[in-house]
C-alpha cells in the first residue's frame, strides 16, 4: 500500500535559521509531489511541485526552495527562516490510475518561527 | 497565477439546514476536485469531476462543475454535525501536473 510519511510534526525555529522538511513516499514510483502552506483556517497555497527527479516548479517566489534527490523524497528548505513562514506544511503526492487524480498528504509540519 | 476563489468563507448553521460552497475561477481546470479536512490532518478527497456540466451525489452532497469548466460547487442537505470541517476545491491543469487549492470554507454545524 501507498503511504506518505512527512516530518518533523512540530518545529519551533528562531527567525535567520535554517529549515529543512523532509517528505518521503512508499508503495508508488514517479509521483507527482507538492508542498503547500495554510495558514489558519484558510487554505493551502501551493509552494512547489515536482514531476520528476531534480524537476522543481516554484509557485511563489520567497525563500524558500525545494528538491528532489531521488524519486521519492521531497525536501523544502529555507536558508534564512522569517517571521512570516510560520505555518503549516504540508506535502503530497498524486499519481496516474488507478488513483484517479486524487491527492494524498502527509500529517503536516506545524512550523513556528520565533 | 491560477486562482481559486471559495465563498462564504464561514458558514455556521443548525442542524437540518441546507447550505451551498462555491468555487470560482477565471482560469479553465481539466478536472476539480473537493477535499475536507479535520484540524491538524491533511485533506481528504470527496469526489473529482472532469466533465462541464457534471453533477455527482454522494449521500447528502451533491457536487456540480460549471459548463465552462471554471466553477463549482458543493451542496450539503440536512446537514449534521459530522459535516463540520474545512471544505477545500481544488482544480487540476492539462497534464496532470500542478494542483491548484481554493481559499477554503470553514463549516460549523451545531447540534
């Protein structure tokens, strides 16, 4: 069976530090993988997509990035963390039948810059 | 940048009440789909429609895609408490690549 494992589930992070969030997925080869953001209540923004090995869209210029290292592993990193990413991450994947397009996410990292 | 606009944004209702989501966009979608999640949880997916016009019912929700493929919406009937949740639509582009997700429906239903 397929399963999506994202981590860590919580962060706390002081405002300039580095982030990394990793997002793994099993039981599927060559998904499509994605990391959004919600804030509160609110939707999700898609931040980058991926169709492929070392093929990143960005969505939303700002800093932070993501790669795929190999065919499933999903990574979003910042450099230098602000205020303003605090969130809630969360990553996904979608393939071809017989998924239909359905999307399936990870648990989510709630992120707390301070 | 595609856009997804849901409205109302927060919906609180009674028990047994009807109520309608809407989903609209300026840009054409292959496919929309409509999620709900539970705090602290990743969406789950309700149905997905890829024809214009095409209306799904599943129990008390029924489900339309507008004939021109950029809006939609969601019906609940009798609604209950356990609808309560966050109604997300998302629409899916040509290729099967990105997937697009609305502002989001916050619904309250009280016993």
């Amino acid at each position: 069976s397929q399963t999506i494992h994202q981590w860590p589930a919580t962060l706390v992070q002081p405002v300039g530090s580095p982030l990394s969030l990793e997002c793994t997925v099993e039981g599927t080869s060559n998904p499509n993988l994605y990391w959004y953001r919600q804030a509160a209540g609110r939707g999700l923004q898609l931040l980058f997509y991926s169709v492929g090995i070392g093929q990143i869209s960005s969505e939303v210029p700002q800093n932070l990035s993501a790669s795929r290292p190999q065919d499933r592993q999903f990574i979003l990193s910042s450099k230098k963390l602000l205020l303003s990413d605090s969130g809630f991450y969360l990553c996904a994947w979608r393939a071809g039948s017989p998924f239909g397009q359905k999307a399936f996410f990870g648990q989510g990292t709630r992120l707390t810059v301070v | 940048t595609q856009l997804l606009e849901q409205s109302p944004q927060f919906l609180s209702i009674q028990e047994g009440e009807n109520l309608t989501v809407y989903c609209n966009s300026s840009s054409v979608f292959s496919s929309l789909q409509w999620y709900r999640q539970e705090p602290g949880e990743g969406p789950v997916l309700l149905v997905t429609v890829v024809t214009g016009g095409e209306v799904k019912k599943l129990k008390r929700l029924t489900f339309q895609f507008g004939d021109a493929r950029k809006d939609s919406s969601l019906h609940i009937t009798a609604a209950q408490p356990g609808d309560t949740g966050l109604y997300l639509c998302a629409g899916g582009n040509t290729g099967f690549q990105k997937l697009v997700f609305g502002t989001g429906t916050r619904l309250l239903v009280s016993p």
